[in-house]
C-alpha cells in the first residue's frame, strides 16, 4: 500500500521558487551551455574526421602505382572537393556564429543539416540560414535542412 503522507504538498512550487538558488541556476545554465558546446564540438568533430579520412583515402590511390595516371588524377580532383567544401562549411560556420551562440554542419553526401544553439527558431530565421547556406556551400535548397538546440 503507497504512503499517502509522501506525495507532494499541493502548495509546493506555487510561489515559482524552484528550490534552486539564483547563483546555482547560473551555474546549471552554464553547464548546459558546455553540453551544447560539447554536441556542436562532436558533430564537428565526426565531419572533419570523414572528410580526413576521405582525403587519406584518396592519397592511398594518388601513391599507388598501379593505379592509371586517370584515377589518379580523379582522386586529386576529389581532394580538391573535398578540401573547397570544408573551407565553405567553415566559412557559413563563422557566418552564422555572428547571429547565433554556436553553430555547426553537419554532411552526410550532398546533403548539409544546419545546427545552431537558440532558444527558438522561427520560419524567417530558418528561411535566412537556408539562403545563406545555398549560397556558401553552392547547393540548393532541399539539399540543406535547418534544426536548432538549446
């Protein structure tokens, strides 16, 4: 049988006191600040780890000798995409860190999802990211999709 005398009083929270003092809600906001830090580093991270081992890949083909000097001169040229597309990601990147607190994005193929820490995302400022984004990364737009974290 439950104990009647441990549910929680009716008044409890009523005068919007949480418990938490003011200094201590700073320090949780600051660590949920350093999570989201942390999300944004990891998607960076995992995108810049494949491009790295794309580019390896490539050298792999470009050092082998029993390659034709036209795969080899392929895989050059795919490192050169490689290497114009994450100096454009790096570029929207810097852009959108003016207007939001972090931003990332992340590639899967052809295909970009946008990352941005706010409190909110309306459909203008969606619409303003996708824009800029088309426009740095050369790509249009239902190649690129929008998503914010708090």
């Amino acid at each position: 049988m439950a104990d009647k005398g441990a549910a929680a009083s009716p008044e409890a929270g009523k005068d919007g006191q949480s418990g938490v003092s003011p200094a201590d809600q700073e320090v949780l906001k600051g660590m949920n600040n350093l999570s989201a830090r942390e999300q944004f580093d990891q998607i960076q991270l995992e995108r810049e780890r494949a491009a790295s081992k794309a580019y390896e890949d490539l050298d792999k083909i470009v050092a082998d000798s029993s390659k034709t000097q036209e795969e080899a001169a392929a895989a050059v040229e795919e490192q050169g995409r490689i290497t114009a597309t994450e100096e454009r990601i790096a570029s929207l990147q810097d852009k959108l860190v003016s207007d939001y607190e972090n931003a990332v994005v992340k590639q899967d193929g052809d295909k970009f999802e946008i990352i941005v820490q706010a409190d909110a995302l309306d459909s203008k400022q969606a619409v303003k990211i996708v824009k800029l984004a088309t426009k740095e990364l050369s790509v249009k737009p239902d190649a690129v999709s929008v998503q914010f974290i708090q």
